[in-house]
C-alpha cells in the first residue's frame, strides 16, 4: 500500500494561508470541487470520491490511519472510476453509507508535499498537509518534513484535528441532537 505522513488543522484566516503556501508552491493552485461517500467499513475508511468538476470521474480510496492530532502515517489505496454514480449504488447497496462531505479544496505541491487548502460544507476552513513517503523510506523522515513545514506556515499544534471529515460531520449531529 502506498503511505503518506498527513496532518489535518483548522484554519482561521484561509486567505492569509494560501497567500504564505502559495508563496512556497512548486505548483498550484489546481481547484478541485468533489464530494466524498464515505461507506461502512470494518477496518480503516472507505470513501467514494465524485470529483464535481469534471465528466464522470471519481476514485475509490480506501485508506488506515490512527485518529490522533500531529503527523500521522496513512497508508492508501485508489482506484479510479469513470463512473461513480453506479459505483456508488452499488457500495451503497452492499456497505450501506456512512455519510458524505463536500468541499472545495485547493491543491498546492511544495517539494512532495501535497498543501490541501479546503473549505467544507458544514465545518468550515481546513488545511491538510500529505508528505508522500517512498516504498523504504521511514516514517519519522516525512513526519520531520510535515514538523518543519507546521512550523513555516504556523501552524498552531491546538488547531489540529483528529479523524476525517465524515466525523467531524457526525458529531456535530449528535451533538445537535443532545442539545
């Protein structure tokens, strides 16, 4: 499987971050508008992503990481579809969904990291980092790069976030339904 060290942290002023990114990019930004469904699964997460902006095209990732705050590793597998709708039904039919997340996110590269500038419907401002780690390589190489790049764009260590954004989603729907 291939594996990526990430991080996941709210962000404040988005504008203000993309201008420092946009400054340390190699490329970008590509914007990229998709939804994301998300389908019961008994180890890791399975999503569906329909990539919005384009005729019929999406990809199925399934992917393992530890829901914690700081650098993680992430290992993944993709597979891309021209047809998600159907991909998607049938999924559904078998897995039944976990729930789906919309966003607009854009996309820098610095080096092999991958900058994801995202706004989602529901959360708010986001930004994920994924340093792409070779076959061999250790994983403490890419968390130091992901440190060292926090740390350029200031990113507090209180802003980071645990979990994807389908939970997220979903607390905040149980919590607005204790409330």
């Amino acid at each position: 499987m291939a594996r990526n060290i990430e991080i996941k942290a709210r962000v404040a002023d988005l504008a203000a971050l993309e201008t420092t990114v946009a400054g340390l990019a190699d490329e970008g930004p590509v914007v990229i508008t998709q939804a994301d469904t998300f389908f019961c699964a008994e180890t890791g997460r399975l999503k569906l992503r329909d990539f919005l902006t384009r005729p019929a095209s999406g990809e199925l990732i399934y992917y393992q990481r530890s829901d914690q705050t700081g650098p993680r590793a992430s290992f993944y597998r993709r597979v891309v579809t021209d047809d998600p709708t159907a991909l998607r039904d049938v999924l559904a039919a078998a897995q039944g969904i976990n729930g789906r997340v919309e966003k607009t996110r854009r996309l820098y590269l610095v080096g092999r990291i991958r900058i994801h500038l995202d706004r989602v419907a529901g959360l708010g401002t986001f930004m994920e980092l994924e340093v792409v780690l070779a076959d061999d390589e250790p994983e403490t190489a890419g968390q130091a790069e992901a440190q060292a790049l926090m740390a350029t764009l200031d990113i507090d260590e209180d802003a980071l976030c645990t979990g994807a954004y389908v939970d997220m989603l979903g607390q905040q729907s149980v919590q607005g339904v204790s409330s």
